[in-house]
C-alpha cells in the first residue's frame, strides 16, 4: 500500500513538474507574441502620408480653379484640372477641351458626354469621375505627369485609389482595374517598356554532342505573362550532372514573381523548373529534379518585354460604400528613358465593359515612391476654394499604404480553397468560416486585439501547391509564395517553398495560439483553385489553424 502510494506521489510530482514546464513555455510564446504585436502595433503607429506624384488626385478642382485666383469663369470652370478621357486605343494623348474630363455645363458636354453614356464625366459637386463603357467604345482616365519621373531605376510606383458602384448592378464577372505609365512621345506611344526579356545560357563543364533549347516564362500576380528569347546550348552532353551542367541567367523583370523554365531536348518540351518572388534568375540544370512534360513545343505568350503596367486580381465594390485598392506599377530596368522626349502620362481604366454605363466611380488616387495614407500632392491650387460642394461624405478620412502592395496586387495567390475554413468574428463569437462565406468588411481575426476587415477576396487555379502538415495535427495546401509564420520575430512570415521539416510554425488550434513543427512538406501537382485575400489594417489571419500572412514581398534570388 506504502509502494502504491509513493508511486502516485512520484506521478504527481512528475505531472506537475510536467504542467509548470508548459506553463513556462506558454508564457514564453504568449510574451514573444506580445512583443510581436506591439512591434506591429508600433509599425502602424509610425505611418506618414505619402508624397503624391499626382496633381488634383481627388478631382475636387476644375481647371479654372487650380490654376486661378480670382477665377475666369467659362468651359474652364468644367473641366477637371490635369484629368482628361481617352479611348483605351489612342495611341496620342491630347490636353485640350474635347478631351478634357468635363462636368454638365460646359459647352462641348451636350454633343459628347451628354450623348453617350460611355464617355466618362466629371461629377463637379462630389468631386470623382463616373467610368465604365457598355458599347465598344472604351476609355481610359489620363493624367499628365508633372514631371518624367518615371525613370529605370525607381524599381515601382505604388497606387492607391478608392472605388465605389454608382448603381446597384452587379459589375460583370472578372472586371478588373489596371494603372499604367504611358510613354506620349510622338512616333513611339505606347505603355513604358523595357528591353527583351533576354536569357542567356553557358555550358559548364565538359562538351558533347547533345542540343538543347531553353525558355522562360515570367508571370505577374495579376496573371500577366512575358517570354524570355529561346537559347541553345548545342554542345552539351547526354546526361547532365553536378559537374556537367547548363546555367541560366535572366534579369529585368521587375514586377514578375514566378518563372516557369522550359527546355526543349529531342522533341520533348518539358518544365525544368520553377522560381517565385526573384527579380533575377539564375539557374543551374543538372537534370536531376522532377520534370512535367508539356508536348513537343515551347508554350508561348504573347509579350517579350516587361511594361510599366498593373491590375488588380480582384475588384469587387458595391453601391452602399468606398473600398481602397493598392497596386505596385513596377519600372522596368531596360527602359530606355533618353528615348521619350514627349511627356509621360498615367493611364487609369478597366479591362472590361460595365453593366451600366459609367458604373464605376474613382476617388483619391494616389502615386508614390513610398507607401502610406492618402494626401494631396504638394502643388496647391491657386484659389484654395474647391470646385466640390459635398455637404457630407461616406468616405471617411484619407487612407491607405500601412505597407507596399505586392506586385500587381494586393496579396499572393495563397491556400487551397477546398476545406478552407478562416476565423472571423459576429460581434464577440469567434467563428469558423469558408471562403465563399467571406464577406467583403467582415472582421477576420488577427493576431491582435484589433482585427483585421476584409476589402476583397479572389480565387484562382494554379498547377502546383504544398501539403502542409505539423506535429499538433494541422494539415492544408498552400502555394509556394504563402507565408506562414514561423516564430514571433518572423513579423512578415515565411514563403512555404523555404520551409524545411522539423521547421517552427506559429498556429491556432482550438483557439489556443502554439508553437509546433513540420512534419510533412510535399509538393502536389494538378490543377488547383486557391484564394486569397485583402485586409485591413494588418495582414495577419488564421488559415485552418496556421498563421498566415497575406502580403507578398518581392526578393532577390539568393
């Protein structure tokens, strides 16, 4: 009896001394978490607003106001300062009055505006542009840059906008929105570009009689596509090694966050190989990884060369309230800026027709070398008395930046939306929801007191994703470019294709935030819909269980 005693007694001991080493460790990881939120906290706190590149970026002045004191009065007075309309097909922006971005009134409205619906028009009292076409006839908004600032090596200009429906119509599916910087110079008008995409290739080590050709595909996070020119390494030999290989190397595609690399040998195309969030590729083919058969020939896209361009992967407004868009415009490196003697100019419109004419409306648009909140340009208006008469506005104060937008966009393609389920919040119940349940300003729990609201989600297919799985029983796909957090001082997270087994991952259980491990880390291929998100004011989310991250970074190739 004594024996089984002291045998209870030693297993309480051991049970507590067991509790107080997790005590210890949940104290640890609840602190590391602190500190980690009150750095993210700190972050937002040290915002500044931008610098803003743009003159009258919330068409609040008509020209004869901005530039005026006291003012002339006549067309002037209707026509939006530094904004004027242009078929998406015209290849010569002009700055005059039949272009120019006009409110009722003035005398050239009646027989343009005033007469088709697909026009866009300046509403003067509210101070934004009406946009969107339903015939064939398409336009863009154009703005005079102030200055040629857009320079090889400024790498990206970050955008930011608000948009809202001016009607109840639901936009067409996969409308999207896109900003671009066009090059105005007579001769050669066209969206700013850079040289070809140019790959270069160089046997090392011994020679041999084999051929075999070598292509690269670049893709944007917006879906966009541009093709390296193809190389030929005609002497290289039969059975590729360590010693004996072909290497790769490409730059100048800014912008560009995957690069699906191909060779052609025998009549066989396959894919060798895949890089994500690089600017630079380098490359070396040993032959020796898994490779995916695509046919006989190279796929092919229809661009070469890199351009000043973006959209948004994913564009739903309402009628009832404004949502904030941030996009990157990358610079392209090759661009040969000497050669544009004409002004540049900043191009804003959609990719598709709207339901309605003029359904969508645009406010506070913003250009910046850095990120932030929203702010006027520094430029002030002459006569500081606007041309809007708004008596209130649903718009609340400037906002925007907290961080760059990815490249194109707003966020990487991130998690495979079957069995998807995110945490949000109905008042003070934490709830489990899937994605298509998501609604756009739904509170989604951060790893914060503050959560994050939800500004658009987006779907998607990809050919490749991961099999997670950890040692505390979580288990989903992700894409290579997610991020998951690894321990508290990983604040921007780790993409999944640089995680290794036995790797740290922050997760959620059951509510209860921990530590754990990977235990399984496979790559699945196939065809796979995913999805990703937008929030505000952080970026942090839980994904079934794994602490997520939903901005993408862009990084050099190490």
């Amino acid at each position: 009896m004594e024996a089984a005693t002291l045998r209870d007694q030693q297993q309480i001991i051991r049970l507590e001394q067991l509790r107080q080493e997790v005590d210890k460790r949940m104290d640890a990881l609840d602190q590391a978490t602190r500190a980690a939120q009150l750095a993210v906290q700190q972050g937002e706190a040290q915002r500044v607003s931008i610098v803003n590149l743009i003159d009258n970026s919330d068409f609040d002045w008509s020209q004869d106001r901005f530039l005026n004191n006291p003012v002339l009065g006549g067309d002037i007075d209707f026509e939006c300062f530094n904004w004027f309309r242009h078929l998406t097909t015209d290849t010569l922006l002009i700055e005059n009055a039949a272009h120019a971005l006009k409110y009722a009134g003035h005398s050239l409205y009646a027989a343009a505006e005033g007469a088709d619906g697909d026009i866009p028009r300046w509403d003067r009292p509210d101070g934004w542009p009406e946009i969107g076409a339903v015939g064939a006839n398409q336009y863009d908004l154009v703005s005079p840059l102030p200055e040629n600032f857009i320079q090889p090596g400024r790498g990206r200009i970050y955008l930011q906008f608000m948009a809202k429906r001016r009607t109840a119509t639901a936009l067409p599916a996969g409308i999207q929105v896109y900003g671009a910087f066009f090059d105005n110079t007579v001769g050669q008008a066209k969206v700013i570009e850079g040289g070809t995409f140019a790959l270069v290739g160089v046997r090392i080590g011994a020679a041999g009689a084999t051929s075999r050709q070598f292509k690269v595909i670049g893709t944007s996070d917006y879906g966009s596509q541009i093709e390296s020119n193809v190389v030929t390494i005609a002497d290289s030999v039969a059975v590729l090694s360590v010693a004996n290989y072909v290497r790769l190397t490409m730059s100048g595609a800014v912008g560009f966050i995957q690069f699906d690399i191909y060779e052609l040998v025998g009549g066989v195309c396959s894919r060798i190989g895949q890089i994500f969030n690089s600017i630079n590729v380098s490359y070396n083919h040993y032959d020796i990884a898994p490779k995916a058969n695509v046919g006989g020939v190279f796929p092919t896209v229809t661009l070469t060369k890199a351009r000043a361009y973006a959209q948004t992967d994913d564009f739903e407004v309402s009628d009832s309230g404004w949502t904030l868009y941030d996009l990157t415009i990358p610079i392209p490196p090759t661009y040969a800026s000497s050669a544009t003697t004409g002004k540049q100019w900043f191009r804003l419109g959609l990719t598709a027709a709207t339901a309605d004419p003029r359904q969508v409306l645009f406010d506070k648009v913003g250009l910046s070398f850095g990120f932030g909140d929203w702010s006027p340009s520094a430029r002030r208006p002459a006569n500081f008395t606007s041309s809007t008469s708004l008596s209130g506005s649903d718009q609340g104060p400037p906002t925007g930046g907290g961080g760059p937008a990815g490249d194109g966009g707003g966020g990487p393609r991130c998690w495979l939306l079957d069995g998807c389920r995110i945490n949000v919040l109905h008042g003070e119940k934490e709830l489990l929801q899937s994605f298509d349940d998501l609604k756009l300003g739904e509170r989604i729990v951060s790893n914060s007191i503050r959560s994050n609201i939800l500004l658009s989600k987006s779907r998607h297919f990809v050919e490749e994703v991961f099999l997670v799985e950890t040692a505390n029983g979580l288990s989903h796909f992700f894409t290579a470019t997610h991020r998951l957090r690894r321990n508290a001082d990983d604040l921007h997270g780790t993409p999944v294709v640089k995680l290794e087994i036995g790797n740290s991952l922050i997760t959620r259980p059951d509510k209860i935030v921990e530590s754990t491990t990977i235990t399984r880390l496979e790559l699945m291929r196939g065809r796979f819909e995913v999805g990703s998100v937008a929030l505000r004011p952080g970026h942090w989310l839980w994904v079934n269980g794994f602490g997520s991250h939903n901005i993408k970074l862009q990084e050099n190739a190490g």
